[in-house]
C-alpha cells in the first residue's frame, strides 16, 4: 500500500493504470498523481525481485505537469504482524540520493 503527498497535501492516484512491463519476475505501470481532481504528476512504479529472489525492489519515477515543490511517498503494509511480534520498526524519513535518512 503507499500515499502520496504533493506539496503537503494527500493526492490519489487515478486514471487508467498503464501496464508497461510484466514478466515472471518484474512489473511496472504508469499512471497520475491528482490533486482535488487536477493532474499534478505521472508517476512510474515499477517492482522487481533481484538476484535469487530474496530482494524485492521497488522505484517510484515522477514526472511533473505542474509545479510540485515537494512531493512525498509513503509505502508500506496496513499489517506487518509477523508471528508474535510487530516488526520491523516503522521509521519517517527521506531518501537522498539513494540512501534512507530518518528524521
């Protein structure tokens, strides 16, 4: 499950999904980022398993249509309850240049 926020506001995403890859191991559709119904952003999401399988990667590829100052991706499960425990730890924060920093 993700969220999307566009300059600080909750945005949806709509339109027909756009299947551009599928294959045993990848999958990637294009589709738009709306604000109160105006298109702000096509946005490319594309997941694939790396190596032997145990990596599952997952990138988000923006285009603007308007001027987006900020814009924020939220990913995640709506349960991660695994056995008896809670985890992994849940943590905010923002990737630059590639690498995860928590705020």
């Amino acid at each position: 499950d993700c969220a999307i926020k566009v300059d600080g506001h909750l945005a949806k995403l709509s339109g027909e999904l756009d299947v551009v890859k599928t294959t045993a191991s990848a999958f990637a559709a294009r589709s738009q980022v709306t604000l109160n119904a105006v298109p702000q952003a096509q946005v490319l999401r594309s997941y694939s398993f790396l190596g032997d399988g145990m990596v599952f990667n997952i990138t988000f590829t923006f285009t603007a249509l308007t001027d987006v100052t900020d814009l924020q991706v939220y990913l995640g499960t709506s349960d991660d309850w695994i056995g008896t425990s809670d985890q992994p730890r849940k943590e905010q924060g923002h990737f630059v240049q590639g690498q995860f920093q928590p705020e």
